[in-house]
C-alpha cells in the first residue's frame, strides 16, 4: 500500500510537470507572454517610460506651484507699490538707494563682501 501511494505521487508529479510544460509552450500562452514582456519593457509606451515621464510631471508641477506663489507675491508687493507712496519710497530707498534732499546716505560694506567682489 505504501509503494501504490509513492507510485501515484511520482505520477501525479509526472503529471503535473508534463501539464506545465504543456500550459507553458501552448502558443496562446507564449504570446502573451512576450506581448506582457515587450509591453513592460521594450515599448515606446513600456510601463517604466511612464514612470519616468510620471517623475517629470511631478517635478514641474511643483516648480509650477513655486512660481506661482513667486507671482503672486510679486503682484501683492506691485500692488503694495502702486497705491502706497511711502511703500513707493521705501522701495526705492532700499534697492536704488535713492535719497531726499535732507538725507545723507552711508553705504556699509563688510570686507568679506569686497574680498568676495575681488575674487
């Protein structure tokens, strides 16, 4: 009894083992196969294309967002500017160093600064 039950697990492995073979050489399965194969990773459209192109999107979505928060900040600080005269003027101080007639304007330069300007 132990020697029919070893035969019929040999078999049922022989079986199995010639049903796979089979399965895996059926011509349907084989194309498909490699249709899967070539879609993944040889065509144009190929799954890791997509993943490239989906990181692209990604990183110029978020240089889209960060430039539109530049936009808007600058349109709140032009706007600022436009209805605002001492806003006007600070602006102008700051960056152009543009002055009143009673004003003495003193520029400090720290040496690191003109060592860097001279490099």
């Amino acid at each position: 009894m132990n020697q029919d039950n070893t035969e019929n697990k040999t078999s049922n492995s022989k079986l199995i083992q010639v049903l796979l073979k089979k399965l895996f050489w059926h011509k349907y399965f084989l194309i498909s196969f490699l249709f899967l194969v070539w879609m993944i990773f040889f065509d144009t459209n190929s799954i890791l294309t997509h993943y490239d192109l989906q990181k692209q999107i990604n990183k110029y979505q978020s240089e889209k967002n960060a430039l539109e928060k530049k936009i808007e900040e600058s349109e709140t600080k032009y706007t600022s500017l436009k209805n605002d005269k001492e806003a006007r003027e600070r602006y102008a101080r700051e960056n152009y160093f543009m002055k009143k007639d009673n004003e003495d304007i003193i520029i400090v330069t720290y040496e690191q600064d003109s060592l860097k300007k001279q490099n």
